[in-house]
C-alpha cells in the first residue's frame, strides 16, 4: 500500500510539473518530453493527467515535492518567515516566469483578508510581471503604498513602478511616491522627505503589514544602471565599494550591510520596511541574482522569498 501511495504521489508530481512546463512555461508537449526524458505520448497523458486531478487551474496548484523540501531547506537555512519555491524550467532564460505567478497568488492572499491591510510595494521587473498576473478585485479596505519614487531621471514616470497597476485592479486606496528615484543630493531627498504628503507617505510605509519587493544586482547588466537611474561612473564606485544588490535602490554587499554614502546618501525610497513587525518577500530568481539574494536573506533585509529550483538551489550551496 505505501509503494502504491508513493508511486500516486511521484506520479502527481511529474504531472504537476508537466502541466507548469505546458500551461505556464508555455513549452510544447515535444519540448516536454525532451525536457522530462520521457516520450511525447507520456507527456500528453501527464498534461491530460494535470487538468484531470484539478492540479491545473489559472495557476499550477500542486506544490512539487522537490520544491517543498528546497524551501524548507531555504527557511531553516535563513530563518524565513514565508519561502515559496517554483520549479525551474531548464531551457528558459526568464527572469520572471514562475515566480510572477506564485507573487501575484500570494499578493492575492493577502488582499482577500476580510480586515484591512497596508501592502508596500516595491518596483522592478519581476514586481511588474507579478501585478500583471493579479486577478480583478475590488479591496477598498485594504492601502496600498509605494516605497519608491515613480519619476525617472528624464522627468517621465517610472516604467517599473506598479503602484498604479496595482490601485487600477484591485479598487484598493494606493499612495504613490510622487519623488525621483534618486535624489540629485543628500540635501534634496531631506528636503523632499520632510514635505507634509511625502512624510505621511513614509509613516504609512513603515507601518506596512506586507511588503513585496524585487533584487536587483549590481553586475555589468544592472537594472540600476540600465534604467538610468545611476551613471556608469556611480556604477563602478559601487562595485568597487564592493557593492553586489539593491532593494528599492538601497544598494548593498555581499554581507546585506548597506553601502554607505554613494548613492545611499541620494535615494529617495522609502526605508525597507520592518522585518519585525510584518513581512517582506522578496521575488527573486537567476544565476545572476544569486549572491544579491543570499546576502539580502542573511541580512534579513527580507524575510521572505519566492524563487525558483534552480536559484534555491544555489542559495543552498
């Protein structure tokens, strides 16, 4: 009976893995086959399989053993508080996929708290993909606030910034960070910080029941310095500070201890908020992002992650 059972269950999760590679990685039931080293016919039996057990709906709902011992590996190892684990799917380069999904299913959760909830919000990629996916609601209880400025460096609004995107599906109250990402001085982020509408806007950010941010990396490709918001000139200082990530435009190390001066001394996003008082789930994933991540979890800059097999992996190393 219990190699029967065991067997039911391998089989569910070669099923619940086919259907994630069908319906959301978006792969071919050839490229399935290829992917799993099983025949073409066995992967069409285990995507039927998927839809038929219910695992499949808009979102894969069937959690992957081999993910759930990663992220129990992941939270004991960094004393997390919520770490979710997708799988990986080998032959895509996203930075997104998978870990967009499970944010915005978690980001739903919490909105369908019947008491109110104030939910901070990073920017990025990964956070954009991620409120891309929400389903419509109407959540006029709960507030939801931006923890960074939502104008870019030219004076237009920030592509990444999602606070809108947010406000527009859910029907929540939202607070934008009407400031520049980074300030051109010190002395004018203190400036705009002490602002009446600015400054609520930060209290209402630190007292954030759940905060959702991205990791961004500070490698040759960093969002940073791709979206303009640093010159190549801060970008080289950073590096050789030893800088590694960023969360909201704090910049880091390999240690999660935030650089100081530079421009630390110039972002104008609000401070991450407490690890104590309330969640913070970084959505995270890739080769790249690594060290980022592993820092920013052993700092405990976040106390929550949503990554992928392949990133977990590499966490654990």
């Amino acid at each position: 009976m219990a190699a029967r059972n065991e067997t039911s269950a391998t089989r569910l999760d070669d099923a619940a893995r086919a259907g994630w590679l069908y319906y959301v990685a978006g792969n071919t039931q050839e490229e399935i086959a290829s992917k799993m080293g099983i025949s073409r016919q066995s992967a069409q039996r285990l995507v039927s399989l998927s839809v038929s057990e219910g695992l499949i709906k808009v979102r894969l709902d069937h959690p992957i053993g081999r993910c759930l011992d990663l992220a129990e590996r992941l939270r004991a190892r960094y004393a997390l508080d919520h770490c979710e684990v997708v799988p990986s799917d080998p032959g895509s380069t996203s930075s997104t996929i998978g870990i967009a999904e499970a944010g915005a299913a978690e980001l739903e959760r919490c909105l369908r708290s019947p008491d109110p909830v104030i939910i901070a919000i990073g920017t990025g990629r990964t956070l954009k993909a991620a409120i891309e996916q929400l389903q419509p609601m109407d959540c006029p209880h709960h507030t939801v606030v931006s923890l960074t400025g939502n104008i870019a460096p030219d004076g237009s609004a920030a592509f990444y910034n999602v606070i809108f995107n947010v406000a527009d599906t859910v029907k929540a109250r939202s607070f934008p960070m009407p400031l520049p990402v980074i300030a051109s001085s010190a002395k004018e982020r203190a400036m705009l910080h002490t602002q009446p509408m600015i400054a609520s806007t930060l209290d209402l950010a630190a007292r954030a029941n759940i905060t959702f941010v991205g990791i961004g990396h500070l490698g040759s490709d960093a969002p940073l310095l791709l979206d303009g918001f640093i010159s190549e000139t801060e970008h080289k200082a950073l590096q050789k500070a030893g800088a590694v990530g960023e969360i909201c435009g704090w910049v880091f190390d390999a240690e999660g201890r935030l650089i100081e001066g530079q421009t630390n001394d110039r972002v104008a996003s609000a401070p991450i908020p407490s690890r104590e008082n309330g969640r913070v789930i970084a959505l995270a994933m890739g080769p790249a992002k690594a060290a980022a991540i592993r820092a920013a979890l052993a700092r405990r800059l976040a106390n929550g992650i949503i990554t992928d097999e392949q990133t977990a992996e590499l966490l654990l190393a």
